[in-house]
C-alpha cells in the first residue's frame, strides 16, 4: 500500500464513522491541518500517525493492526534539522509533547547531553542556541520543552532514564549552573516513579554508547543523530534499542549511589566556582 492509497484509506475510514475531521484531529493530537495533509497523501503518516488516528475513529484492533502495519512499510523516517528549523523547532517539542502524553513507558538513554525533561531553563538556552535560532523561536522552543517537563509529574508513567558520567562533567554552562542541573537530576532521581541511573566511567562495558535515543512503550524509537531526528516503528529494531537500553541500565549506578555519584561531581563545580 502506497502514501496516496493509506491516505484514500484513512479519510475513508473517518468518513464511514461519520467522524468530522476537526474531532479525529483533536482526540488523535495532531492539527486539523495535519490531518488534512495526510489525508491528501501530502504528507507521509507514520505509523504512530495511523495508530492516533485510527483510534480517534473508533476502528477494531484487526483494521488498526492492518493499516498501522502498512504504515510501518516504511518502518524508519529521518527528519533533517534543517527542515524543523525552517518550520520552527518549537514544533517539535509539541510533537513530542503529544506522544508523551499518551505513552505509559518511557526510556531514555544519553551519552551526550542532560536528557531534555531534565534541562534546567539555563541548560536548555545553552543547547539550543547552537541551532542559530531567532530569540522569538529560541524562547518558543524553551518553553515548549519546560511544558514537556509536566510530564515527570505523572504519576501513571514509568519514566526510566541511564546516562553516562560523561554526560554529567560536560561543562555546558557556568560551574554553577551546572551544580544547579545536577541538583535538579537528584531531585527528579527520588520520584517514586522516576528509574534514573547513571553508568560511571570505571563500570567495564561490553557495549558502545553510540548515541542518544528514547524508547515509548515499546513501540517507536526516536533517535538524534548530527543532521537528524530518526523515527523507528519496526518491532525487530525497537527490540534492538530495548536490549541496549537494557544493558546499560544493568551496569549503571542507581538509588543512592547514583545520588552519590551526582552530588560529588556537583561539588566539583561548586568548588570550581568558588575559586574561579
């Protein structure tokens, strides 16, 4: 099934319902204009897309299954950067908002960077402003990612995140900015339903961090690599991403050692301010 004949297939579908597109929009998360655009085969809809929108509709699991499936024909979809500056970054952080807002399960691993529902305000300026954005989208795109951060409130979500320690000596703010966003990861560390580990650098490792990449429900795998967002729905690679999230959480610190871990290197900073 090709883009023009899923596209023919889900306006059908919403039609026999009797559904009004507004209404599938609104309930499937997504813009009117989305829906529309997919509905026109003018843009490509995910299987993630399908799954909402379908289910907005109403349909049996049997039709869900088979059109999501047909979606996943096409399982892996890369994003360029270039193209979500020139819609506006902000946008992806609504995107991203509308898929945490259904998931029950969340994991996230990062090697680079502080994971994004972690950033404090300061360290979230720090890293967009690599992307050369205007100051009117830069502050768009921070508030729309400190609006994602309610998420780590929901007590109904299992939130899991492993980083390296790397990830916690990368100096992108000031010392004491920095000793402010580890305190903000200990914070967040003791939620009951918050699963926060860290792998230290002397931990032997049989794996590679090879970059950053966050897992919903088992389902979709969102990747970041230099020039782009890659979005994975295949079930035989999401089981990929789940075994090394898997691995790393086996060999990472936890519970108070964790904390430990976190709270020596915020002292580092601290002391670094202090006779800087």
């Amino acid at each position: 099934m090709n883009r023009a004949q899923l596209a023919a297939a889900l306006k059908a579908l919403r039609m026999a319902a009797g559904k009004e597109a507004k209404a599938v929009a609104r309930s499937a998360l997504m813009s009117p204009s989305k829906l529309s655009k997919i509905e026109n085969a003018k843009l490509a809809a995910s299987a993630a897309d399908v799954e909402r929108i379908l289910t907005a509709i109403g349909v049996s699991d049997e039709v869900k299954a088979q059109y999501t499936e047909a979606a996943r024909a096409s399982a892996t979809e890369a994003t360029a950067w270039r193209l979500l500056r020139r819609v506006g970054m902000h946008t992806g952080q609504q995107a991203a908002k509308a898929l945490e807002a259904q998931m029950s399960t969340l994991r996230l691993f990062q090697s680079a960077l502080v994971p994004g529902l972690l950033q404090t305000p300061e360290y979230i300026r720090a890293v967009l402003q690599r992307h050369d954005l205007g100051e009117e989208t830069l502050n768009r795109t921070i508030n729309g990612r400190l609006e994602r951060q309610a998420v780590l409130y929901d007590n109904a979500k299992s939130l899991r995140f492993v980083i390296t320690e790397p990830v916690l000596r990368w100096q992108i703010v000031s010392p004491q900015m920095m000793a402010a966003q580890l305190d903000r990861i200990v914070s967040v560390s003791r939620f009951p339903h918050v699963d926060l580990r860290v792998v230290p650098l002397q931990a032997r490792q049989r794996d590679i961090a090879n970059h950053a990449f966050v897992i919903r429900d088992d389902r979709i795998v969102t990747v970041e690599i230099v020039h782009a967002e890659v979005v994975v729905t295949d079930p035989r690679d999401v089981r990929l991403y789940i075994e090394k999230f898997d691995g790393f959480a086996r060999v990472a610190l936890s519970g108070d050692k964790m904390r430990g871990l976190v709270e020596g290197i915020r002292d580092d900073f601290l002391r670094e301010q202090e006779t800087g």
